[in-house]
C-alpha cells in the first residue's frame, strides 16, 4: 500500500534518527516528533491489539497519498522498539500535562 519511494525514505529517516521524540500517549496510541527537511512533523499512530494499524496522521504537507516518510519512520521505531509493550501510565501522563499547565497564567 506504500510506494516503495516512501518507504525507502522513511527507512532513510528511521536509520539516521530523524524521530527526536516519541511517547505512549495510551494503551494502543503513540505520538512521535520527526525532523523533516527543516520542520519537525508530528505523527499519532493508533494500532489495535494484534498491532495493525487503526488510524494514523501526519501533519506534515504530503498530498501524494495517505502515507508519508514521516509516519514510515515512526513505523519502522515502534516495529524495533519494544515501546509497544510498556504499559501505559495514566499517572505519568497527568503530571507531565500539570507540569506544563502551571507555566500557563489563568488567562491563558
């Protein structure tokens, strides 16, 4: 379903690095921050049980297709990587957004 291109880019990508970020945002769900040429896109992949993927966007500008080299290479990170087993932590994931919240005034 992904034009080989994209998956050779989005291996490229992978290899060098290119996600700076990447968390568990809950049980099945990832969000990721990959450099692209000169912006950094954000990726959310949604897997079911058996890991197939559900749902996934990029915010990037690619209009070729559904699929681009960003969310390959986010892809590739959670095929490697063993992120896909670690529980999520509700708790955790409440005090890092507290932790940003309190820079905020009230008006904001």
């Amino acid at each position: 379903m992904i034009p080989e291109k994209i998956i050779a880019r989005g291996f490229n990508y992978y290899e060098q690095g290119q996600i700076v970020h990447l968390r568990k945002t809950g049980e099945y769900e990832f969000s990721a921050y990959v450099q692209g040429m000169g912006d950094s896109y954000t990726v959310y992949v949604l897997l079911d049980e058996a890991q197939n993927i559900v749902e996934h966007h990029c915010d990037c500008p690619y209009d070729w297709g559904n699929h681009c080299k960003h969310l390959v290479a986010v892809l590739y990170y959670l095929y490697d990587s063993e992120i896909h087993t670690v529980e999520y932590s509700v708790d955790e994931n409440i005090q890092e957004l507290k932790h940003h919240l309190e820079a905020f005034n009230k008006e904001e």
